[in-house]
C-alpha cells in the first residue's frame, strides 16, 4: 500500500507542477504586462471579499503580512486597489478595487478564461465537475489542516 501511495504522490506532483507553471506562465503571457500573477490572484481575493484585509491575504497565501503590504503597496500606487479604514476601528484598512482595477480585473479574467477554457473542452462536463470537487475537497481538507485525517 505505501508504494501505492508514493506512487499517487508523484504522480500529483508531476501533474501539479507541469500544470501550475504552465498555466501561471500562459496567464502570466496574457494579462497586462504590469500585472503580476501575485496581483492577478490577490484581485481575486479582493473581488470575491466585501471586506477584504491585508491579514486575510496573508493567511490565504500563506505569506506574513510584510510581503502582502509591498503587493499591496504597489497596486495602490498605481491605483488599482484603495485602502479604506473602519469608521468603528481606525486600526481595521479594508482592501477594495478602484474602478480602474476593477476594469484590470475584468481584462485579466477574461484573459485567463481565453487561457483555461480551451483545455475544458478536452473533458465531459460530469469529469470537470467531479475534478474541481475533489480539487476543492482537497483545499479545504489543507485548509483545515486535519493532516490528512478522514473527517
């Protein structure tokens, strides 16, 4: 059995690195050349958060704080993202999209679907399915960090 699981372990990983850099690089290819795929994937976050912060970026990537702040940082300045403080608690910044990043945002995303969605056709739609639950089941198993355990 254990060589059956180091089998399945390889075989992931080879698949997860060939496909990780080969899509990030095509993406990377295709969206705006002042957008970094860091960027790119913390637009994402902020888009799909109301109220998004610098913290919960650096727990979603795993990152400390410092490294969120100079990304961050960046897209201020070149008036993709804004900062907005909590009126309750002065302390709390919320991250959120200017209308110019959001346009950004938009022009990436369609890019990446130009990107992905070639390669879905490629499968049934029952298998993509079952491929991004399982993808999914398998993020949040991370997530929580069970270590793997059967919940």
């Amino acid at each position: 059995m254990e060589d059956e699981v180091q089998h399945w372990i390889n075989r992931y990983m080879d698949a997860y690195m060939m496909v990780t850099r080969q899509v990030a690089a095509r993406i990377k290819d295709s969206i705006a050349a002042d957008t970094t795929n860091d960027q790119y994937q913390i637009l994402r976050l902020i888009n799909a958060q109301e109220q998004c912060t610098s913290t919960y970026l650096a727990e979603t990537f795993c990152v400390g704080k410092s490294s969120i702040t100079a990304i961050i940082n960046r897209l201020v300045q070149a008036g993709i993202i804004e900062r907005t403080r909590d009126e309750n608690d002065r302390r709390q910044v919320y991250l959120s999209m200017s209308e110019h990043g959001k346009s950004v945002f938009e022009a990436a995303e369609s890019q990446v679907h130009e990107v992905v969605a070639p390669y879905l056709f490629h499968f049934e739609k029952k298998d993509i399915e079952t491929f991004i639950m399982m993808f999914e089941k398998l993020a949040s198993l991370i997530q929580n960090d069970n270590g793997g355990k059967s919940q």
